[in-house]
C-alpha cells in the first residue's frame, strides 16, 4: 500500500476525493481522446523512408514528423551540409521536390502532419566557391539569382575579427554576425522577408504544415514575425531559441511568431533521472519548479535533439533504460508538449547518415529489436520513436488527451503515478528495485495491458495485465527505472 500519497493537483483543480470515489456498477468506459499531440523529429530520414514510416507513426499515436531541412545545400559527407542553404530549390539528399510532395501526400492520408526545418538565417559557411546538391553555383555571400553582397542580402557586422559571433551576451553580435562563418542574411531587409516568405509558401505548396525556424536566435524577433507572416494560420511555428541562462536573448521574446522549443526541459530533466527524484520532473515548468520556463501552451519539449545528443547536454539513445524514463516522464507531462526524436547512431560528431557513391542518403530502416538494451553500430537506424517502450506511451497520451482538470500526481518516495481520470493511468520507478504496490488508479473496474512491456494483440496483452477493482485499486509491480502504462484503448476485456 502507498502509505501517505503525496497528492497534487495540476492545473489549480479542486477534485477531493475523486479517486476514492466509488464507481457505479456496469458504468461505461470512454472512448480514447485519440489526441495527436506527440511530434517526432525524424533526422536524416528521406522523404520516401518518412512516407514508408506514416502509416507505422499514425497507428502508435504521432501527430506530426519534424524533417531534416529540404532545400538545396553544400555537398560533403557530414550530416551538417544540409544546414548550409546554397538555394531554395527543393532538392536534397533526403529527397527530390516530387518525392517531398508525395511524402506530405502520404501521411496526410494518414493524418499526420509534415513539418520542415528551414533554415532562413543563413547560406553557407565555406570561403571557397562551390557547387551544390542540385547544382547551383555559389560562392561565399553571391547565389546567382537570389543573393548577393552586391544587393545588400547579407550581414558584414564589423564587431569581431573574423565577423564571427564570440560572444552570447552581446544582443546585436548574435543577430548579425556569422554563426560559425555562416552568411547571415540581412533579416531586417523587406528584400531578405519577401524572398523567404516566398521559399516557406513553396513549402506549404508542397504539403508543409509547418516550420522550425532553425537559428531564430540569431534573428530579431519582428524579422521572424516577418518570414513566418503568410503562413496558414493552423501553421506550426516552432522557434529554435537555445536558453542559455546567462544569456541576454530569451526565448519568451519569439513567442510573436508562434511556439518555441523549450530547451530546458531536456538539460534539466536528465539530472532527474540520473539522480532518480522523478517527482521534481513533474514540476519542470509549473510554478514549483526553480527554473524559468516559456508558457506551457507555446512550448514543446524533448529529451534530446540532434546538437545535444551530440553535445551530451541531454540524454540520448547512448542512456539505454534511462533514456526511456526521460521519454515516459515527457510523454506524461503536463507541461508543453513532447518531440521524440529518432536518429542515427554514431561515435563521430560530424559522421553524416549512410550514403550512397553520390551523397544521396540511404533509406531508414528499422531493426526488429530496436530498443534500450540493444548495442548500436555507428550509422544504424537508432528508431527511437519505434522502442516499444516509447511507442507504448505515445498510445497512452494519444488516448489520455492533454491533461485536462483531472489530471492529477501522486508520489510515494521515487515512485510517481499520474492519473488522467477514468482514461488512463501511469506509473515510473525511479529505484533500482521493482516496487509492488496498490495504487488508487482512478480507473473505472477492468482488465487493462500494460503498454510499457506489452502490447494488447487480438485481445490478449502480452505484458502485465493491471486489474483495476471497484474503487479504482490495482496491484502492480513496477519494473526498476521503468514505468506501467494503461488506458482505455488497451482494455484486454474491452
Ligand atoms: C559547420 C562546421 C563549422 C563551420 C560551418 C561553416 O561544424 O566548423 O564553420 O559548418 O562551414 C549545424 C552544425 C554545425 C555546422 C552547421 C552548418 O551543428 O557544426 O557548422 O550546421 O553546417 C548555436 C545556435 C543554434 C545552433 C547551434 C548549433 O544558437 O541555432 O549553435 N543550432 C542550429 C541547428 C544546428 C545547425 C545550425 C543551427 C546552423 O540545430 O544543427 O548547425 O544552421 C550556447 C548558446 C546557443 C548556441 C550553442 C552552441 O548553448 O546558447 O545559442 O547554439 O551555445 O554554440
Ligand atoms: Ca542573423
């Protein structure tokens, strides 16, 4: 038995008693919220393997891909070349504009949306003139027919030696120097705008239903307004706005042009769990939590992304079992919404995906035994989002819905559960050690399968059954640094 429950009630909602409250008998169960919330940030997929995966995506419970950037680039081997514009020619190594097209066609069949990195504060970093990807010529600051310093389009800032930015506590250094000698567009320019509006409205001609402004901390905030103005207005923004807590930029000031990725949430999230008081992670955000953090509403949150699972600033496939509580605990958040990203594995920084003889990237393809225990070889598939341990819990939020006035926590030591009234339930052990308890699940009487271990397969559940009895009490064990997962869309005697 739990002895003393810490209860606390998220979102200032007064519901005492509601977990002891009796349920009348032959009540019925809900339906699933069947939300579609959860994004995953797909890196280094081509557009064809991401049209492949929509289907597999909409039926664990994904709502959205993030894409690697899909304009024209440098060429080279790294997976950064893609980050360095060299036209806004939809023709990549991910994929040519017809099979982008046919990708955003694809998954919009199966609901899910397709939303592209663009990268609009730059072009590219390399002194030397060049070729790129689809064979556009250009040289450092001159794209034939689109920019030039000729006509003003870049930045020169004159405040560093190189024109380099050195240093993040100066404002005006950060928006118009060079973020590592990249060309940095002259963003307060109506020519610069009128030109990216333009690139971002291809985008959504093609099936785009939004953007990550990729670098928006090195733009002013009215110059990201600006890009993003003709956008849909269901479009998702999403800006790209490291906190850096020392820093003069915040991330609060993007909040003009839509949402902003919460950089925190990973960083601080990853001491949580290695240290095992998984309680203090659901406080990242709430008034509780020591941090400072963007509005729960504008902000999406990840435990890891692919510079910091570079970086080592997060978690990341690397972590194994660990990793997946810190996917669990986001998923079951109730501050800002969740990205899970899938990668590649590597040991090299630079290392780019598989390639063939031409630089074309390599379908992705996702191993049978993909999950936490399993050891990478450098350039696999990692197939996070496929974990079965991850995918499971995009199910139970994609049939729980954003928590709402009954979501509620309760903490017993390092053991927390989160409850979603009658719609699902959800429990992580931050020991080292299983934990049997009986919890109040607040759950109407039922069969239900553990997602986390198992899966309901013609009505059989091929992990832990959770027997909820009248009252809403289950005894379940709770495997060590890992988590139960039920709700009403896996019922084994639904
Ligand atoms: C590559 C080479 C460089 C070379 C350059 C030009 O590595 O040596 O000078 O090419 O030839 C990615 C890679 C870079 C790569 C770049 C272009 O990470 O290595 O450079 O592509 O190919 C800051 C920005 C933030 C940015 C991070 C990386 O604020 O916006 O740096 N993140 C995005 C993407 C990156 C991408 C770019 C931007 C560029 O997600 O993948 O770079 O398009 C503190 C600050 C942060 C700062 C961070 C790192 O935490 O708070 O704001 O992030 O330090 O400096
Ligand atoms: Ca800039």
């Amino acid at each position: 038995m739990l002895r003393r429950l810490a209860v606390r009630l998220l979102a200032g909602a007064v519901v005492v008693g509601l977990l002891a409250a009796c349920t009348p008998a032959g009540a019925e169960h809900p339906e699933p919220a069947a939300a579609k919330d959860v994004g995953v940030q797909l890196f280094h997929w081509t557009w064809d393997a991401i049209a492949a995966e929509c289907p597999a995506l909409a039926e664990a419970g994904y709502g959205w891909v993030l894409t690697s950037p899909p304009q024209e680039h440098v060429l080279g081997e790294q997976w950064w070349t893609v980050y360095q514009p060299v036209s806004y020619r939809v023709e990549s190594r991910l994929g040519t504009r017809e099979q982008l097209a046919a990708m955003t066609a694809a998954c919009a069949e199966v609901g899910v949306d397709v939303v592209a990195d663009a990268v609009v504060n730059h072009m590219t970093g390399q002194d030397e003139p060049g070729v790129g990807w689809a064979g556009s010529r250009y040289a450092h600051y001159d794209y034939p027919g689109l920019w030039s310093d000729a006509e003003g389009h870049f930045h020169h800032c004159g405040l560093t030696a190189d024109d380099d930015i050195s240093r993040y506590d100066d404002v005006v250094e950060v928006r118009s120097c060079e973020l590592v000698n990249l060309a940095d567009l002259a963003t307060e320019t109506e020519p610069v705008r009128a030109r990216l509006r333009e690139y971002l409205a291809d985008l959504v001609d093609l099936g785009i239903a939004g953007v990550r402004i990729d670098a928006a901390k090195h733009m002013a905030p009215p110059d990201v307004e600006a890009i993003v103005a003709d956008l849909p207005a269901q479009a998702l923004v999403l800006s790209e706005v490291i906190r850096g807590p020392q820093e003069p930029i915040r991330p609060e000031e993007y909040l003009g042009a839509g949402d902003v990725l919460e950089f925190a949430w990973g960083r601080d999230v990853k001491g949580i769990v290695q240290g095992g008081a998984l309680r203090l992670a659901t406080e990242l955000g709430s008034h509780e939590g020591s941090a400072t953090y963007l509005p729960s509403d504008a902000a999406w949150i990840f435990v890891d992304n692919h510079d910091t699972e570079r970086g080592r600033q997060t978690l990341s496939y690397a972590d194994g079992q660990d990793y997946v509580l810190a996917n669990v605990l986001m998923l079951a958040s109730h501050y800002g919404r969740p990205i899970v990203y899938s990668g590649y594995a590597f040991s090299d920084r630079d290392a780019g995906p598989e390639q063939d003889g031409s630089g074309a990237v390599l379908p992705a393809t996702c191993p049978e035994d993909a999950g936490p225990a399993r050891a990478w070889a450098d350039g696999e598939w990692v197939c996070q989002h496929a974990w079965p341990e991850i995918a499971g819990v995009v199910g139970w939020r994609a049939a729980v819905g954003p928590a709402g006035e009954d979501a509620q926590v309760q903490v017993d030591g390092r053991v927390v559960a989160f409850s979603r009234g009658e719609r699902g339930w959800l429990v992580v052990n931050g020991n080292a050690e299983d934990v049997t308890s009986t919890f109040e699940t607040g759950l109407l009487p039922g069969a239900y399968c553990d997602v986390v271990a198992g899966r309901l397969a013609d009505g059989a559940c091929t992990g832990q059954v959770v027997e909820v009895a009248d009252g809403g009490h289950a005894t379940v064990t709770v495997p060590a640094r890992s988590a139960v997962a039920v709700h009403v869309g896996a019922r084994q005697d639904g």
